[in-house]
C-alpha cells in the first residue's frame, strides 16, 4: 500500500478511473483534493485519511445519511458519499456549496464519549466564540445530527459553514 497521502491519492484515482485536477485543502484528519472522472462528466472530491479511524467514522457517518436519505440539515448541504476504500484509507464525494455540514472525521455514531460539565462548559464557550451569532443556528444543525445518532464534537465554522 502507498504511504504518503499523494500516493495514496494516486492509487485511489487509478482504482476508481479519476484524474486528479486540484486541491481542496488539509486538517488535522488528512487532505482532500479534486477529481474528475475520465470521461469528464463531473468534478467531485477525494479525501485522504491519515488514519484508519478517522476514515470509518467519517466513512460510517456518511453512510448512516445515505440510509437515510439525507442531503441537508436545516439547508446546510451534506456532501453524497460515492465510494470509499478501507486500504487506503479514502472517501469519494460530491462537492457541496455553502451553506454546508462536512468533514466527520471526528465525529462519534450513536454513543459519544462521556465529558464532564466543565469541559463541556469550555466547549459551548469556544463554539459561542468561534461561531458567533451564528452559534444558535449551528446548534439546531448539530441538533438534528444527534437526533439521527451522529454526534459532532468538533465543529467549526469550516465544516458547518454558514457563507
């Protein structure tokens, strides 16, 4: 298996027919890039995994909403899952404009681990700050996401993104 996440990125092109046009941007869980299929008929995203865990829970994620069918929360676009690959580990995906909910990464299915009141304090107060008025509308979003079982612990206005 390719190490390096742009091998990686290359092999998952390769086993998919994608041709690789672009670069989306990286965080703490790996890089996503853009696509397109080799007949040109559309343009979509790849993230690369720098881990396995990560990769299923955003993986799992993604396909609990296709279970559902579910492509938005309150408007805020979700990206459609289009394959995966445990090897690699990697995730295929359509490209959402603003508003939008992505990157699951970190995100916790049915079960999220157990804080106490203080660090929960601090975790409503850094998202009261890094979201701002937007705040009350972000936690209705995380709201209707816990009531289908997934539980986003780390958001941010990157991946609830208002604008």
């Amino acid at each position: 298996m390719a190490e390096d996440i742009n091998e990686r990125m290359d092999e998952f092109a390769s086993r998919r027919g994608l041709r690789r046009i672009g670069w989306l941007g990286s965080g703490i869980h790996g890089s996503v890039f853009t696509v397109e299929d080799n007949d040109r008929t559309g343009v979509f995203a790849v993230k690369i995994h720098e881990a396995g865990v990560p990769y299923q829970r955003e993986r799992d994620v993604y396909e609990r909403l296709m279970e559902v069918a579910i492509l938005d929360v309150r408007g805020f676009r979700i990206p459609r899952l289009l394959a995966g690959d445990d090897e690699l580990p990697a995730i295929e995906m359509t490209i959402v404009k603003p508003p939008w909910v992505l990157d699951f990464a970190g995100a916790w299915l049915d079960f999220p681990p157990r804080f106490s009141e203080e660090v929960m304090a601090e975790w409503r107060r850094k998202n009261e700050e890094q979201f701002g008025e937007d705040w009350p509308m972000a936690q209705l979003v995380l709201g209707d996401l816990e009531d289908m079982g997934i539980h986003m612990l780390d958001p941010t206005p990157s991946n609830i993104c208002f604008r």
